[in-house]
C-alpha cells in the first residue's frame, strides 16, 4: 500500500552537511510518524529521529543539535537535515513510516525504505 523512495545520500567530509528525502506513496488516508534509523556495520539498528503528524520531534542524544527532521504533509515526505557531519554517522540510513492509516481499515500500519548509504570521511 506505501512506497517510500529516499534520496540524498552519498559521500561527505567531515564538518559538511548532507539533506536526505524520503516520499511516500500509494493507497493511504494518513501517516502518524515518519522517522529515520541507521545501521552501522556491526551494529544494530538505531532511531535517528522521529516527527509525528502534528510535528512533534525526537532525536537520538548523539544527533541532537546537529540534525533536523521535518515534514511535508501535502507532499508526504519527511526530510532530515544533517550538519557537521563526523565519521561515526557512517551508516546505511533507513525511512520508516509508521500509524500508517488506509481506507476502510481500523488497523495501522508500518513501512520501511530500502536505505540510503551515508558516509563521512575524515
């Protein structure tokens, strides 16, 4: 019922700044939260930040004060600004959308992307 395409990463220094997009798509009424995890090798998975419909926000300790996550509703997409990147935010980044609602359905579902590499070189 939901695809999510993400977009925006790639290879940066350390200190720059990379913007990663993430639209969902398909047969839905609404999305309750849309966030961004990342997996680094050898470790698990992790939340990186969250907003909820109303944009309310959470963030990883490690990301706060240098990540921004935000919405656009109309346009069912959640973006997530990263600045002053380091080395240790190397990681495959995943869109997760989740209180996903579709027609006729009391239920809620859950989504995931297929990840977008981010790598900070020192």
């Amino acid at each position: 019922q939901v695809q999510l395409v993400e977009s925006g990463g790639g290879l940066v220094q350390a200190g720059g700044s990379l913007r990663l997009s993430c639209a969902a798509s398909g047969s839905f009424l609404s999305i309750g939260v849309m966030g961004w995890y990342r997996q680094a090798p050898g470790k698990q998975r992790e939340l990186v930040a969250s907003i909820t419909s109303r944009g309310s926000t959470n963030y990883a300790d490690s990301v706060k004060g240098r990540f921004t996550i935000s919405r656009d509703n109309a346009k069912n997409t959640v973006y997530l600004q990263m600045n002053t990147l380091k080395p240790e935010d190397t990681a495959v980044y995943y869109c997760n959308v989740d209180g996903v609602r579709r027609v006729a359905d009391f239920r809620r579902y859950e989504y995931w992307g297929q990840g977008t590499q981010v790598t900070v070189s020192s």
